[in-house]
C-alpha cells in the first residue's frame, strides 16, 4: 500500500537563473511535492509527532532554496530532494518545480523523484 503527503502549489522565492540578470533578482517558483514516509499510517495515533509535518517541509524547503544563488532549476530540484530524504523518515519523495520565464509558456518545468 502507497501513502503519500503532497504539497501542492508551493510559492517559493529564491535567485535560479543562466544570465547574471535573470540571477540577480528573485523570482517566484512554484512547487508540487509528494512525500511517502517510511513507516504507515496504521499508527499515528493522531500525534503529529509520528508523521511528516508538512508545515515543516514548506518551511525548510523555502530556505534551503534561499540558502544559495543556483543557475538551473535542475540543480535546486536535486538539493531540495537530497535535504527531504536526509532530514526525514521518508522513502521517496517526488518534486515538480515551476519556473516563469518564457513568455511565449504558463511555465517550464522540471521533474524529480528518488526513493530511498
């Protein structure tokens, strides 16, 4: 059986870019995350304690992201899923990150998930 927390339209603001420009100003990213901890949720028992706090995610996923100018969102993408899978009980988390910059597009966007 597959259990999963997913974090859907995650607003983010950090410095990605290729050209100085584009890097020297912040810019909004959206995220989507899916989380499957390692253990079930057969007993939780209600306590948040035993469960992934997703309040938390968003919270820590907003400063690794801010923590350093990235060129590609491909680079911030594997950082973000590397911190998820170090710093929590999880067996395989899954990001979509969302970038606007070409007019002519709602959006690129790039893809990554790894399991434990």
């Amino acid at each position: 059986m597959s259990q999963c927390i997913e974090i859907l339209g995650l607003k983010l603001r950090c410095h990605v870019g290729v050209p100085d420009e584009e890097l020297a100003v912040a810019q909004e990213l959206l995220l989507d995350v899916m989380l499957e901890p390692l253990e079930g949720w057969e007993d939780l028992q209600d306590d948040i304690e035993r469960t992934i706090d997703y309040a938390q995610v968003a919270a820590e996923l907003e400063q690794v992201a801010q923590a350093k100018f990235r060129r590609l969102i491909e680079t911030l993408a594997v950082d973000l899923v590397d911190f998820l899978l170090a710093a929590h009980p999880l067996r395989k988390v899954r990001i979509r990150i969302e970038k606007f910059i070409l007019p002519q597009t709602r959006a690129v966007a790039v893809v990554l998930e790894k399991t434990r």
